[in-house]
C-alpha cells in the first residue's frame, strides 16, 4: 500500500509550524530575558549617582 502524499505534506506542514513556534517562543524568552537584565544593568548605573532637586 502507498503512502499518500497529501498526509505526508500535512505532517510536513504541521511540523513545519510547530518548529516556527518554539523559535519564537524561544526569541521571545530571549528578548525578554535581555531587557530586564539590561533593566537591571541601568538601574545599577543609576545607582548612588541620584540626588533630589527640591524646587521651592
């Protein structure tokens, strides 16, 4: 019995998918995962170098 080429194609696809999701899955923990340690990295530059301006 043959296989069926359409099945083929659609698994090809649907894994085709999958794949595309979990890259962007991943760049999206990665770019979350940079902003705050960049966050962090400002915040740490910024700090003891603030003062208070009081404007009377």
């Amino acid at each position: 019995m043959e296989p069926k080429t359409g099945n083929d194609e659609s698994n090809r696809a649907l894994s085709k998918a999958y794949d595309h999701v979990l890259r962007q899955k991943r760049m999206n923990e990665s770019l979350i995962k940079w902003s705050m340690n960049y966050s962090d990295l400002l915040k740490a530059n910024d700090g003891g170098m603030g003062f208070t301006l009081y404007l009377l």
